[in-house]
C-alpha cells in the first residue's frame, strides 16, 4: 500500500515539473527574440521593447514597432536607472531586465498596433478603459471628421513652438554652457519635467521666466546667443533623453546660498549640479 502511495505520489511530482517547465519555456519564448535591438530596427521585438518600457514609465511614445530616438533615449533612461551599461542597445542582459521589470499582453498590444491606433494601455490608461474605448478604426476617422480639429504646428517636435526651443537654447545655454553636454542635455530636462508638472507654469516660457527660477534669468544671461551646442541639447531632451532621472530642481553646490534646496531629494549629479525632486 505504501508503494502504491509513493509511486502516485512520484508520478504527480513529475506532472508538476513538467507543467511548470512547459510554462517557463513559453513564457521564455514570447519574451523577445534572440537578436541585439537597436536604433533602426522594425517588427515586433521592438513592439515588446517599447510596450515594456512604456510599461515602466521610460517611454512616452506611440508602440509602432520602430525603434527611434525616442526609443532610443527611453532605453538608455532605463539602462541608467537599472545600474546597467548604457549603450542605448537591447542585448540579452537589457531585455532579461526588462522581461522581470515588466509585463507584457502580447495580445492586447498587437490588436492596437495592427488596427493602426494610437495606443495608450502601456502609457497608463486602465486595461478596462482601452476596452471600452475599442472603436473600429473607421469610426475613429469619422469621428474626428465630425469635429472640429485644433490648427497643428509645422515643423515643431513633440507640439513645441520654434519660440520654444530658442527660449529653451538660450536658458541651456546661459545656465549649463560650461557644462559636458549630457549636463546641458539634463538642465533641458529640468525644464521639460517643469512643464509637465502639476507644481510649476504649464509652459516654457512660464517656467523659465517664473521668478527666481532660474539664475541665467536674474542676471540676463538668458539672453546670450545661444550656441548649436545649447539648441542640440534641447532637441535630444524634446526627444526623450533625460539624464536627470524626472528632476525638476538642480544647484550648484559650490555656489548654492539656499538651505532650502539641500533639503530637496538628490538624484544625481553630472558635472558641478546636482539634480534633485
């Protein structure tokens, strides 16, 4: 009777088993292919790259399955705060990462990029929002014909105005010109993060020019020529880049008279500022 127990007891376990590895190996096999992603590449290992950091937070972007600079800087942001190497590439290390950070609905991601729509699941609307808002894509259309459309911007990325970016160069470059580039990239950032914040103006003028905001402004450097330098820096951070990990204040500590700001929680510091929430 024992033996009876014991062998039933063995042949379960080794169901079990079986039914746990035939899961892990689909679960393995869904999650990526074999293959480096990086800038340029198309097809679905960039969709699951985009919907995974999205997922996180790092991408902001529509999930259509190209990998541009706003995936780019989104995977790099996302390698700097998992204490990986930054290369901006989805190797084997990056996409493990990724697959234990994340989740991924294959399924629902896939049905929203095929019927062409502007996919936001991933972006933070509820899964039974996405749902119940599953229009067919013609009536999307007609409904948008239907009412009337705000003029778009020509030749401005992201929605900003030209004004913008030159505001944005000329407060980089009257703040950060001395500093390396990712400093300059970063102090845009702080600008960028501003702007999308709750706290501060909801523009780029509002922030720069809110009073004692930024020390260019108090002591005119605000309206120095900016360089190509300046003006690259806020384009790569319009793009996506932020170094700052979502900062919205940075000082210099050299030269900070303010108790205030040491108070603040420090991120990071690149170059002689130091970048804090």
């Amino acid at each position: 009777m024992y033996y009876k127990h014991l062998v039933k007891y063995l042949l379960m376990l080794t169901l079990l088993v079986g039914i746990a590895a035939s899961t892990s190996n689909e679960e393995k096999a869904s999650a990526f292919s074999n293959q480096v992603i990086q800038i340029g590449a198309v097809g679905d290992d960039v969709i699951e790259l985009q919907a995974r950091l999205q997922y996180l937070g790092f991408y902001h972007g529509k999930i259509d399955g190209v990998f541009g600079w706003g995936t780019y800087w989104a995977l790099r942001n996302f390698q700097s705060e998992f204490g990986m190497p930054i290369d901006g590439l989805a190797g084997a290390a990056t996409k493990q990462k990724l697959v234990n950070a994340s989740k991924y609905d294959k399924a629902l991601v896939k049905k929203n990029v095929d019927q062409g729509k502007s996919f936001t699941y991933y972006g933070g609307t509820p899964k039974e929002q996405q749902v119940k808002n599953d229009q067919p894509k013609q009536q999307q259309t007609a409904q948008k014909q239907a009412s009337p459309s705000k003029p778009s911007a020509v030749n401005m990325p992201n929605g900003y105005s030209q004004n913008d970016i030159q505001l944005m160069a000329n407060a980089v470059y009257g703040e950060a010109r001395g500093e390396p580039y990712v400093g300059q990239v970063a102090v845009a950032a702080v600008i960028l993060n501003r702007v999308n914040s709750p706290s501060f103006p909801n523009t780029i003028s509002g922030v720069i020019f809110e009073p004692r905001a930024f020390t260019a402004v108090a002591d005119g450097q605000i309206w120095l020529t900016p360089n190509e330098t300046a003006k690259k820096a806020v384009i790569d951070a319009i793009n996506g880049w932020d170094p700052t990990g979502n900062a919205i204040y940075y000082f210099n500590p050299n030269t900070a008279t303010s108790a205030w700001i040491w108070s603040r929680p420090q991120v990071k510091q690149i170059g002689k500022h130091i970048f804090c929430m």
